[in-house]
C-alpha cells in the first residue's frame, strides 16, 4: 500500500486538512497564480460541497454509550500505519510547494473565516498545520 501512495498518486491530500489539501492541489498542478479569473485561479467555490445527490444525505444516527465506547477504542495497526505514511507524503509536499496558509491566503486559494466555522475549510497555526 505504501509503494502505492508513492508510485500511483501525483497527489495526495487529507480530508481533515482539506484548506491545505485543496491549496497544494493547485500549487502543485495548476501554474502561475492568475488573478484575472481565468481557470489557472484558485476561487472560493472549491470549498463549497458539490456532491448533492440525495444518495449521499446526511443520515441521522445516534451511537449507544457501548457504541461509542468501541469505537474509541477501535485501532486497525494496519491502516493507521498506511495513513501516517500518506500524511508524511502530504506534509513533504507542503513543505516542497512552499504551502503555507500566508501562502495560500495571498494567491487566493483559503476559504473566507465562516467557510471554516461552517466546516468548509481548515485552519493551520503557525507552524503550517491544522
């Protein structure tokens, strides 16, 4: 599985780091910044959520106090191990394309404050990570 992170992705990025995630993307595959509009932009819209097909609605579900207790103490070795490789990857190409969110924030590519209070993007802290 790592093999395959690094042989078969040009690009890999972390749901919960999804400002970042979204940011590198552009960085890495669509050169120059252009802020004339044009589709080379990084615009706000990518942070919109755009699958809204009702097979994907929220389904409301409420976990017993047993439920969760499992689940918290669930932990798959096996696919941890595979995902800290993947967050390595991601955060050596965010140090590689120079992703940072002062970055990100001057070529236009950061959701507005209440895009991230509505869970749309993420917010790094100083050292670059959420």
């Amino acid at each position: 599985a790592k093999h395959r992170l690094t042989e078969g992705f040009q690009y890999i990025g972390i749901t919960n780091r999804y400002a970042e995630s979204v940011c590198l993307f552009y960085s890495k595959f669509q050169k120059p910044w252009d802020s004339s509009g044009s589709d080379k932009t990084c615009k706000p819209q990518v942070f919109e959520a755009v699958n809204t097909a009702a097979s994907h609605e929220i389904q409301e579900f409420e976990f017993t106090e047993e439920d969760l207790k499992y689940l918290e103490s669930w932990d798959d070795e096996i696919d941890r191990e595979v995902y800290n490789y993947a967050l390595e990857l991601f955060e050596a190409d965010l140090r590689r394309y120079n992703v940072t969110q002062e970055a990100c924030i001057a070529k236009g590519c950061w959701p507005e404050p209440t895009d991230i209070e509505e869970g749309k993007g993420g917010e790094m802290d100083k050292s670059g990570r959420n």
